[in-house]
C-alpha cells in the first residue's frame, strides 16, 4: 500500500510539473511565426508601397527588405520609387525566438505606361510642337500662296477647311496696312 502511495505521489508530481512547464513555456504554439507574405500596391507611376501579412503582430518582429541586392531597409512598412525594368524585392521576418521566414516579389516596371507622367508630358509636348509648326507653315503658306503647289498646299488646307485660320490671317494683314 506504501508503494502505491510513493507511485501515484509521483505520478501526481510528474503530471502537476508537465502542466506547469506547458502553462508556463515561454513560447506557445500562437506565439510562433509560422507566415509572412509581401504586400504591395502601386501608389503612383514606379512608386510602391510594401507592408507585411504576418500571423503576429509586428511590435515582437523584425523585418529586412532588400532591393534588387543592394538596398536594405529594416522597417515593417516600405515605399519605394523603382526606375523602368525587373526588379526583385526579398523580405525576411524573424520574431523574437529566432525563427524567420521568407518572400519575395518580381516586379516589372514600364516606362510605356499611362501613369508615367514623363511619358505623358512628352506626348504633350510632342503634340504642341507639331501645332506649332504646322501653324508656322500656315503662315508661310498664306504669305507666299503664289510659290506653293500641289501637296504641300493640300496638307495645308487640311487642318483649316473652313479657311478660318486663313480670315483670322487676313484680317490682320488688313489692319496693319
């Protein structure tokens, strides 16, 4: 009867410490990362903004991003400016006991792109300047309408077929004299 006693006394002991070192482990199952992915959005023409999706919060993390093999930044968030090409983007999470875990991201940036503002501009430009030239040759055309034939004079008249660039031309003329 002693040693039943002395038996379960140290089955009770065993039990009692197993569910003290469960209850008071420092990491519990919940407490380890077990994901982290990249989150990215394009804010505006090659600039984008990077956040993690982890199953922690991020005050116990620490995270590093690296930029096509040459930049690193350690923050939680990121917003970048990439210039036209691929672009690789590699993020590394560890929490406070050492585990760490893993993403990365390709990203193609294109400069042929409707939120490039350059581009746009560009087109804009492009745009006057061929305005411009071909009003500056209206004039010339206008001044010297005797010199002028055949498809030159038609490219001319091809804007301007209601002839009102050339009345509004005319009427000047007529007020300088």
């Amino acid at each position: 009867m002693k040693k039943n006693k002395i038996k379960i006394k140290i089955l009770l002991g065993s039990l009692i410490f197993a569910i003290n070192l469960i209850f008071q482990s420092p990491v519990l199952a919940a407490e380890i990362l077990s994901e982290a992915h990249i989150l990215h959005s394009e804010k505006s023409y090659a600039i984008y903004e990077f956040s993690v999706a982890t199953n922690l919060p991020s005050e116990n993390l620490t995270f590093e991003w690296v930029i096509d093999e040459q930049k690193i930044f350690y923050t939680s968030g990121l917003r970048y400016f990439f210039l036209p090409g691929e672009h690789l983007v590699k993020l590394t999470v560890k929490d406070a006991y050492g585990n760490a875990k893993y993403d990365s991201i390709k990203l193609a940036v294109s400069f042929w792109s409707l939120r490039n503002n350059w581009f746009l501009w560009a087109l804009y430009y492009l745009a006057i300047v061929v305005l411009i030239y071909y009003f500056g040759l209206k004039l010339y055309y206008l001044r010297n309408k005797k010199k002028i034939k055949g498809q030159i004079k038609y490219f001319l008249e091809l804007l301007d077929e209601h002839g009102w660039f050339e009345k509004i031309v005319s009427q000047e003329v007529r007020k300088k004299k």
